[in-house]
C-alpha cells in the first residue's frame, strides 16, 4: 500500500472532510471552501494523496459549452484511502479535538513546502 | 476667481481620466488573469497540464463576476504555487516506477523478531535530550511540532521514547530547536 511520507496538518484537515460523507464527491474549489485550506494549496495536497491511491478523480461529465462553465474534477476517497483516513483521524482525534485552530495551516513549514 | 475655476476643472478632467483608465484596467483583468492561469499551467508536468487548466479555469469562473481583482490575486498565488504542485507531482509520478520496497527496507525487515526490535528500539536518551532542550527553550509540543513540520502525537511519542525517529525527523527537529547536530549529538554522547 502505498503511503503517505508526510502527514500535514492540512492533510488531516482534507481527510476530514473527505471521510466525513464518502458519497460526496468534491471538486477543487468546494474542498478549499469546506477544509479552509487556500485553494492553490489544496490542489498539491490533493496531488499528494491522488499519488497514494487515497483519493480518485474523473472529470465530470458535462458538456461545458451547454453548461456554460468549464467541467469540474471530482475527488472522492477510495476504499483504501477511506481506510486510512479512519486510522489516522482516530489516531488523531485528541490532537485535533485539542488544538482545532492549529488544523489550519498558519506557517510555511520552511523550504519543503515552499 | 480663475484659479478656482482652473482647479475645478483640472479636478474634472483627472476625475474622468482616473474612470477610464480604471474602467480599462477592468477590462483588463480577466485577460491578466488567464494569462496567470497559462503561466501557472505551463510550469507543470506536460500530461497534467490541461487537466489543472480545467480545474483552475472553474475556480476563477466559480468567482462572481464583480470579484475581478479576487480573480487575479488568486490567479497570481496558483502561479506562485504552481511550482510546488509541479514537484509534488513530479515526486509521484517518479514513485510509480520504483520498485515496492527498496533493498533497504527489505534488509530493514529481516531477521528475527528481537533483531527487529533491537535495531527499532528507541534511544530513551535522545528522548530525553530532546525534551530537555524544548522545556530550556521554554516552547511548548505543538509549537516546536508546527516549526518542525512534524505532528504533535508523533513528537509527543518521540519525547516519550515509544518512537525512534529517523534521521530527517532529528535534523528538523534538531533545526527547530536552533541547536546544530554536532551539538546534540554532543550532548547525547555527554549524558
């Protein structure tokens, strides 16, 4: 199972919210919204967890010129990732029921996330 | 009396210029603003270019209308993050051709089960040492956790000595204690 180097506070926080209704399938913009993770920032995140086989996107089938905006990537947890989740918010809970501001990221975590 | 009536209309004249140029600006924006979106997009690996077009052209669109310059800043922090993004993934797309496990990890889960636990077995005076010089420092977990980079419950079993840390995990924390390795490892040696 492929794994995730660095569990970031940010990263919690996106789990979070993706396992808290499995059925839901987000796109970039929502997520941001919910998570309060800026949403360029959400996108590596994502990319990070999408390498991991955590999290599945597709594209949303619609026709963007009838629509009339551009398509949106839908992101759900997978089974696995689902899993994962779980255990690690369960391993967390203390430390996020504790410190519920320190969720949101509030420094840059010097050069490696630069 | 004429200077008045020049400053009256000087005023109206900049008045009107300040609108036009400002509704020209407007105007402005949205193309400044997709043009960001290019920039950011081109710094990214080729095959995921058009896909982050996509999701990055609906946020700016999701935006209402009437926010222009939102738009814009927030075209500008994508190009400045899109770097970032491009590494990470970069990163992944490198994993998915290693092998699994690699030769080390392979050695490293060899032997028999108090081998193992020998070569895991965590340094109770590194603990130590590390939780003295957070308490000298007067910081608490969570703050030295955040400048880390590493989470407070991972810090707190390092602290307890339940966990072994590896090596990056001791020179970020070793960085964000302000204290260099040759000095801790001084220091461990010295208890």
């Amino acid at each position: 199972m492929a794994g995730i180097e660095r569990i970031t506070p940010q990263m919690l926080r996106l789990l979070e919210v993706l396992a808290s209704d499995p059925s839901i399938e987000w796109w970039g913009l929502a997520l941001a919204k919910a998570s309060g993770i800026q949403s360029p920032t959400i996108y590596r995140a994502l990319a990070r967890l999408e390498a991991a086989r955590w999290v599945t996107s597709t594209p949303e089938e619609i026709d963007p010129a009838h629509e009339g905006r551009p398509r949106r990537r839908l992101y759900r947890l997978t089974p696995a990732g689902g899993r994962e989740a779980t255990r690690l918010l369960s391993g967390y809970a203390q430390e996020i029921a504790a410190y519920p501001t320190r969720i949101v990221p509030q420094r840059r975590y010097g050069a490696a996330t630069a | 009396v004429i200077s008045a009536l020049v400053a009256v209309a000087t005023f109206i004249v900049m008045a009107a210029l300040g609108a036009v140029i400002g509704a020209e600006f407007l105007g402005w924006l949205p193309a400044l603003t997709r043009t960001l979106v290019s920039l950011s997009v081109r710094q990214l690996p080729a095959k995921s270019r058009e896909r982050y077009r996509e999701e990055f052209l609906y946020d700016i669109n999701s935006m209402a209308s009437d926010r222009k310059v939102t738009a814009l800043l927030w075209a500008l922090r994508t190009c400045i993050s899109a770097r970032g993004l491009a590494k990470s993934l970069n990163e992944s797309e490198n994993r998915r051709h290693e092998p699994k496990t690699t030769e080390r990890e392979r050695l490293d889960s060899s032997g028999s089960p108090t081998q193992l636990a020998m070569r895991h077995r965590p340094d109770i005076d590194l603990a130590a040492l590390l939780k003295r010089l957070r308490e000298e420092r007067d910081i608490t977990q969570e703050e030295l956790a955040l400048d880390a980079g590493i989470t407070v419950a991972a810090l707190s079993r390092i602290e307890r000595g339940l966990n072994s840390p590896g090596w990056v995990t001791v020179v970020r924390i070793s960085k964000a204690l302000g204290v260099s390795l040759v000095e801790l490892t001084t220091q461990l040696t010295d208890s």
